[in-house]
C-alpha cells in the first residue's frame, strides 16, 4: 500500500467512523480480478449494519 493510498483511506475513514476499509492486490479493475473476496467483505458488512 503506499502512502497515497493510506492518507486517502484514513481521510475516508474520519469522513465515515464505521466504515470498513480494505485493500485487495489488484490494480483499476479489482471486481473483475477479486470479485469473490470483495463480495465476501461486503456480504459480512451489511449482516453486521442491516437489520
């Protein structure tokens, strides 16, 4: 990760406090490379803020 991509993620992360930040080793296209992690993450975000 470089440090762009931190101060980038740690100004999202004080605009949102509950926001889950990952990263995934993929370049423009990360759906396309990592769709099953990234959809993981976002299944086991939604059960915990979804009622």
């Amino acid at each position: 990760m470089t440090e762009i991509q931190k101060t980038a993620a740690n100004a999202f992360k004080r605009d949102l406090p509950n926001a889950e930040i990952h990263f995934v080793p993929s370049g423009h296209f990360a759906l396309e490379s990592h769709h099953t992690k990234i959809a993981q993450l976002m299944r086991e975000f939604l059960v915990g803020v979804v009622q």
